[in-house]
C-alpha cells in the first residue's frame, strides 16, 4: 500500500509509531498487499482489454479525457507492481531488510532498495492523484468548450511535474542530513507527510466542487441543444452525475483509511509511552487500518475501471483490428462521410444561422460524449437525440 510511513521505516532510528505498525504480523502484512495488488492488477488490465462485440474506449482526437483515464490506470498499476516487487523481497529476503535497522551499517543496498521502492510507490500514485484532478478540470473545461488536444500538455508539466517535486522535496527534508539521522524531530516527518498528503486532499476538497458544477454545465447544455429538456436529456444528467459520485466513491473508500491511519499514529507518537494500557484501543484500531489499507490501497485500479466504463466482461478480444465508435458519428469527421448525412451536403440553401446551430449542437454532442464516454446506452441515445441523427 502507499504510505508516508513506507519511507519514515528506512530510517534506522524510526519512531516507535512507525515501529508498531511495521512489525505488526509484516508475512501477513506482506502478503495481503501482493495478494490484492496482484488481483487489482489482473484485474485493471482485464478491464483495460478490447472486448469481442465492444467499440474500444477512444475518444475523439480534439478531447484528453480518455487519455487522463488511460494514465490514472496506468499510474495504478505502475504503483501495484511496486508494491509487489517490494512486499515480495520483503517475505522472500527477511534477512536483507534487517539491515536496516542497523544505524552504522556499511551495506547500503538495503536503504537504498527501501527508500527506493517506497518512493516508486509515493510517485506514482501521486501523480495518480494529480491526474484524477486533472480529470475533473478537464471534464469542466470540456462543457465550457475550453478543452483541447493542447491542455494534455499542460496536464503532463503540472502532473509530473508537481509529483516529482513533492515527493523530492518530502524524501529530501526527511532524510536532511543523512539517513542516519533522519526522523530523530517532527520537523523532518511533518513536511514528508504534508508533501505526501497533499494532493490526496486537493481531490477530496476540489473534485466533488468541479463535478458538481460540470454536472450543472451539462444540464444546461441539454437543455440549450434543442430548447427542451426530454427524458434522455435528463437520462444523461443523471449517468453523468452518477459516474462522477461512483469515482469518489472509489477514492472515499480506498483511502479514508489511511487518513484515519495517519491521524491514529500522530495521536500516539505525541504521547510519552504508546505501549500504555489506556491506548490500547487506539493501538488496535491503528494496526487494523493498517492491514485495511494494505487491501484498499492496491484495489484502487481496478475499482477505477469500473467506476469509469463499468464491467466490460471477460471475452477478450486479441484481434486489434479498427471497430467503429458508435458516437464517432457525432463528430466532424463523421459527418464528412456522411455516416450520418449532414444538411449542408444536401440542402445548399440553409440559413446560416441554422449552420451555427448544427455546429454548436455537434460540439454540445461531443462533450457529452466524452463526459459519458464508456456507456452503450448513453451514446446511443445521445446519437438518437442528436439533430444530426434525426436530419434536422
């Protein structure tokens, strides 16, 4: 799982805190964190397959919504691969991770093998993190008719950019001046976990704000496409709506534990003697969100895919042969083909307010789309709705 106390246990003089959780039952420990990242894995990348008789989950070229998904998942299994490949060693080398704990060890591999893989892990699930923001910006900005294949750019320097520079900066002030050394003050933990728990945060704070007001967005601009609001205008709204709460609901629940987690284990590091009968409680409930955590934090991928295109099945299809997007007939290109016959290649003497109107329904179409990307009966009836479809 990804946790700030994954670095502060490569310190030899840890706290007693970080000591508790990380000798509690670690083979078990171990082992619950291959087992659920090894399923999320399979998982994730069973969903992520083209499926027989599905249309591959691709975007229109002008939209970088499915490629901030793609990345997310990519972010969850990169992150599910770090923690196997370290939790393996761990069960597999016990003896090589005792040298940790020696303060004036001459073998470096083992504190370089452990801040190196704890950092793997903080990383990529950071920029999880900030992608998932980015996912919410681009999703409002998208309705505004503000996105395009540009903002990905920005979204790569501020994803990438903003993990690496956290991560660096908390590794670096924890470890200030050396190794050694590290953890022997708050003033060496506390930025670490501010660095660490920051972007995690600002999804919980400012994403639910951002979906509810693309949420919104979209209402009006079904209501604006025709000058009615139908019951698959209202339809839409509301699969839109759930999509955004069930991605929360994915968030919420994989990781208010280690929030919870977090909060136990400052609470006991500010006491003389965490070893007190009277803590025993809070011993105990941290050490069960500790295990918590070692399950919900891998599984995060795949409840993603589900929360963003639903069950896809199990009949994957190898053949990667080109298959039609079923709202590809909304787009401009489309149109050109005359998938769907556009007005202007049959009727010479349209108004040109009615061309405006066709072109601004065709964008409202497309945001639609990308907002509701991965669901069959949405696009389908969005394509039904559609003045392109009905030869308006």
């Amino acid at each position: 799982m990804a946790s700030p106390r994954l670095e502060t246990y490569c310190c030899p003089n840890r706290d007693a805190a970080t000591q508790l959780v990380m000798n509690f039952q670690p083979e078990v420990f171990c082992g619950v964190c291959i087992g659920s990242a090894s399923i999320s894995l399979l998982l994730t990348i069973l969903q992520l397959l083209p499926k027989k008789g599905q249309s591959p989950r691709k975007m229109p070229k002008a939209s970088s919504s499915s490629t901030i998904l793609l990345l997310i998942s990519i972010c969850d299994i990169l992150g599910g691969l770090g923690m196997i490949f370290r939790s393996s060693v761990w069960l597999g080398f016990p003896g090589f991770i005792a040298n940790i704990s020696v303060v004036n060890g001459t073998d470096m591999w083992p504190s370089t093998f452990c801040v190196g893989s704890a950092m793997w892990i903080q990383l990529l699930y950071s920029a999880g993190f900030w992608w998932l923001f980015c996912y919410a910006v681009d999703s409002y900005l998208v309705v505004r008719r503000s996105a395009g294949l540009s903002t990905i750019v920005l979204y790569h320097m501020m994803t990438w950019g903003l993990a690496v520079m956290l991560c660096v900066e908390g590794i670096a002030l924890l470890y200030y001046p050396s190794l050694s050394s590290c953890e022997n003050g708050l003033e060496h933990a506390i930025p670490h976990y501010i660095t660490t728990y920051a972007p995690l945060l600002l999804v919980l704070v400012a994403n639910p704000i951002l979906f509810r007001r693309t949420v919104s967005a979209v209402a009006s601009l079904l209501k604006g496409r025709q000058g009615i609001y139908t019951e698959n205008e209202r339809r839409l709204g509301t699969e839109i709506q759930m999509r955004f709460f069930k991605i929360m609901l994915v968030f919420v629940i994989c990781w208010s534990s280690n929030l919870i987690n977090e909060t136990l284990l400052f609470y006991l590091e500010m006491q003389p003697d965490i070893n007190e009968m009277p803590l025993k409680n809070i011993r105990s409930a941290a050490l069960i969100t500790w295990i918590i955590m070692g399950v919900l934090n891998p599984m995060q991928g795949f409840l993603f895919t589900l929360a963003f295109y639903g069950w896809t099945g199990w009949r994957v299809d190898l053949k990667w042969r080109k298959r039609e997007i079923p709202w590809e007939s909304m787009s401009s290109s489309t149109v050109g083909e005359n998938a769907y016959p556009s007005p202007v290649n049959y009727q010479s003497n349209i108004h040109d307010s009615k061309k405006i109107s066709t072109t601004d329904s065709q964008q409202t179409d497309e945001a639609i789309s990308m907002l509701s990307e991965g669901n069959t009966s949405s696009d389908e009836r969005l394509t039904r709705s559609s003045p392109i479809y009905q030869g308006w």
